[in-house]
C-alpha cells in the first residue's frame, strides 16, 4: 500500500515538474521529477527559473530524497520520529 499522498505539478520558470505532498494540513513535499531540461543559463528565464526553484526546493524537508513516495511502512516511521521529536 502506498502511502497517503498525492502528485503536485510545479513550474520553475518555464520549467515543469511534479512531485508527491502529503495530504496534512501543512503538505509535506518530495523532491521533484523535471519533466523537461534546465533552461540555459543564459536565457532570459533563467533567474526567474533559479529563484523559484530556490523556493520549490525550500518546501523540501523530511522527504529531501525522495523522487517517489515513501512505502507505507517507511511514511509511518519518518511521522513517528515526527512526533517523539
């Protein structure tokens, strides 16, 4: 059984994403699946792109690592360290 998520698309610029939250009333956030290349550094999008991403990534915590959601099992731990911290 998977764990209780859902899949988010997210734009870095013209960039596009996805990636899986949790469903709490703060979501917690994976890392993201780019569906499409880095713009080059020297376009014009690329500092609108850096400073999104900068923000996507920020939103990134205890699943920094995770390109898909964890197992039930492995959610259920990471919640549990949680709430004894």
């Amino acid at each position: 059984n998977p764990a209780p998520m859902y899949v988010l698309f997210v734009e870095a610029g013209s960039r596009v994403g996805y990636r899986w939250e949790t469903a709490h009333d703060v979501p917690m956030a994976c890392e993201v699946n780019w569906l499409d290349p880095e713009p080059d550094r020297y376009s014009s999008d690329y500092e609108k792109y850096i400073e999104e991403l900068q923000e996507i990534n920020g939103q990134v915590d205890i699943y920094r690592g995770y390109h898909q959601p964890p197992t039930r099992d492995e959610y259920w731990t990471i919640h549990g360290m949680i709430e004894d911290y």
